[in-house]
C-alpha cells in the first residue's frame, strides 16, 4: 500500500469487478475508499470458496483497503447520509447504468449541487448517448459484442470466451486511470466533472489499437486484425517435454535464432533481413519454429535462447505462476492475517515507488516497504457503518436510530 493518494475521499458505488478492481487501486495508492452496499450487499460477496459467508474469494480480491456501509438509498434518511458522504468526498464512483443512478439519487446533475468540485466518475456498460444506453453488460457481453470472443475463437472457428473477466479489468484500469486525472485537474483548477467511461467502447479501442490494422486508412489499405497476431502458426509451441513462447523479435533475433536451429541460408535471406517483408512472411517462420522445437526440452531451450537474448518462456499452467523465479523474487504473492479470517494471501499491485533515495542507486526498498501502511481485508458487509457515520458527525443515539429504521444496516 502506497501514500500517493492520501488524502483523498472516494465514495464508491461500484459492484461485482470493472468499479470494485478501479477503486482497489485507489485504496492501494493510499485514498481512503468508502463501499455503500445495499442491504443485499454486492453480489459478488457470494461467489464461492471464501474465508466468511459475506467475503468469497473473488470479493477479497477485488475490495482490499476499503471500509464499508450498508445505506437504503430509497428512504429519505438515507438521502442524508449520502449528502453527508459527498460533501465530505473528493470523488463519487459508480458502475451502473445512468437511469439507475438517477433513481437512487447518485447522479452527477444530482450531486454536484451538493458538492460543485466533485469528481465524478462511472462506468456503465454501453455510452450515454447511443441507442443502449440503458441496456444492462456483464464482462461475457462486452467480450462478444467487442471483438475478443470471435478473436479467441477455436480450431472450428467458434467464438470462445477468454477465461478471465478481461473487459472488467481493463476497463476498470481505464476508470482508474480517469479518476486519477480528473483528481489531478481539481486540484490543479478547482473544477470537478463527470467522466463517463463505457465497457463497450474503452472495451472497443483497447482492442482495436492493433486490429484497426489496414483500415486505419482511409480507404483502407488492408484487412482488419494485426497480421502476427491472425497467423495460423502463432501459439505456444510443443518442445520435447511441454510447450514455449519462442519469440525472435527483431532482425538481430531473428538472424541468431535462424543460426542456432542450423538454417543459415535462411538466415541472411533477404525477406529475412527486411523487417516489413518479414512482417508478411511471418507464418513461415513462426511455422519453422513448430518444426524444430520438438527437438529440445524447455530446460535446454531456455539456456540456449537465453544466451542469445532471444524472448523465451515456459507455458506456466495456473498452479505454476506463482512458483515462477521472478515473481517469486518480487514478492507477488503475500499474506495477510487477521483475527477474523486468519491468514490471507493476495496477490500485491505491480507498482514498485522509489524512495528519496532512489534515483541515486541506493537501495531503499526495505525502507520504503517499511513505512508503507499493511494492506486491510477485504471489509465485512456493513463492518464500518458506524465508524463511517460518527466521523460525519452523528451521534450515538442518532445512528442507533438510523439502524434501527434500517436506513443504515450494522454489522
């Protein structure tokens, strides 16, 4: 957990993955998260294995270094308490729809009247002004309707879903990423705003960056789809004992890979030594490589393109990844422990911050490391509704009488 956004209030509206994994990020950067749950909770508390019955797996993986607070939005007590929460809040994030917003009150022309500065982010499936601007999205939806199903298709070219929820996370880094710069331009100006960021259409240019392809010209000069990523011959390739991401690159790789499997007529051929006529043979040579991989184990493939600082990798099945040397090195994976749910572990966001020393090459890891706050769990349901309201300034019998009206539920 980083320093680098403390300070700064979010309330966060956001449920399931795309808005919980955004907001993680800000609480890991130091900003301090507040979760409004429903009563209902967020549904992904119920996805399965998970250390309590309100906290599954997948829901301490996306909800690190926030507290939480149950609030009926639909009761006017329950109104209060929002206003009470915005105007003590730097930023308001949601991932629902724009016409759910409005019905519960979270809408930016509803907020800002509370708090004019407000930085105000969401996410909803579809942009606001298209034709599905209401229609509801889940991550299986936007990998049809944005390309990444029919590019993942099988041999018998059936579309396949990747097995990740992708388009949450990358759009839920897009919403991070806007969040971040809109704090930055409040605190530069003054000035809030309302930045919208859709699956569908971050989901879209995320995808098409390189598969815009012959058609980023008008009139197009190609295809559709990056022609490396398209060849039939582009996978992990069998060797002797597993498979490999073999990947010579540039020409200098090329040519020392062309070498070291014995081909070196080929190797000084010209389309060989042309990056662009390379470019529009590279099945053949990605085809080669099929062909003679079988004729090493991993072990000895990664030792001789290694030493030829040709790109290599194992094909780590999940249960490997962890054990990999560099992660292990880097200390990815960590644990925490608590009283409540005992030991933890979780995989710690890939940023590394240098100290005041660092850019002098000395070596401040340990005491960065040091002074950074641990990371907090994953928040029970509700867990710190009452701490949440004392510091907005309610009283004791006053909260009391919110839970009791259930307006605010207790943990």
């Amino acid at each position: 957990m980083l320093k680098l956004l403390e300070g700064i209030k979010v309330v966060d509206f956001t449920t399931i993955v795309l808005g919980p994994y955004a907001t993680q990020f800000l609480g890991d950067f130091g900003a301090e998260v507040i979760k409004v749950e429903p009563f209902a909770g967020d549904g992904f508390r119920a996805v399965r294995p998970g250390p309590s019955a309100d906290i599954g797996a997948g829901f301490a993986a996306f909800n690190r270094n926030k507290r939480s607070i149950v609030l009926d939005l639909k009761q006017p007590a329950g109104q209060e308490v929002l206003g009470y929460l915005v105007k003590d809040a730097d930023v308001v994030v949601h991932n629902m729809r724009g016409m759910s917003a409005l019905a519960l009150g979270i809408a930016y022309e509803q907020l800002r009247l509370l708090k004019p500065d407000l930085v105000y982010c969401w996410s909803p499936g579809f942009a606001s002004h298209g034709p599905d601007a209401n229609s509801p999205a889940y991550d299986d939806i936007i990998q049809a309707r944005s390309g990444v199903a029919a590019l993942n298709a099988d041999a018998d070219n059936a579309p396949q879903f990747l097995r990740s929820v992708v388009c949450d996370k990358v759009v839920g880094l897009h919403l991070a990423l806007a969040i971040a710069a809109a704090i930055v331009h409040r605190l530069r100006t003054g000035e809030g705003q309302s930045i919208e960021v859709p699956m569908l259409e971050n989901m879209t240019s995320f995808l098409l960056a390189e598969h815009l392809a012959g058609h980023t010209m008008e009139p197009a000069q190609g295809e559709m789809g990056y022609e490396r990523m398209m060849t039939a011959n582009r996978r992990p390739f069998k060797t002797a004992d597993g498979y490999m991401a073999i990947m010579p690159y540039s020409t200098k790789q090329w040519i020392q890979f062309l070498q070291l499997v014995g081909e070196r007529s080929l190797a000084g051929a010209d389309w060989v030594l042309d990056a662009a006529a390379r470019s529009n043979r590279i099945d053949e040579l990605y085809q080669l490589i099929a062909q003679v991989a079988p004729r090493h184990s991993n072990t000895q493939w990664q030792q001789q393109l290694s030493t030829n600082d040709i790109p290599c990798a194992v094909v780590n099945a999940l249960g490997d990844v962890l054990a990999d040397p560099q992660l292990a090195a880097s200390g990815a994976l960590q644990t925490m422990q608590d009283e409540d749910l005992g030991t933890l572990r979780y995989l710690q966001p890939g940023f590394f911050a240098g100290g005041p020393n660092g850019s002098d090459g000395s070596d401040s890891k340990d005491a960065d490391t040091a002074s950074d706050p641990a990371p907090r769990r994953a928040p029970h349901l509700g867990e710190h509704g009452r701490q949440i309201l004392a510091e907005l300034g309610y009283e004791a019998q006053a909260i009391q009488s919110l839970i009791d009206a259930q307006v605010v539920g207790d943990y």
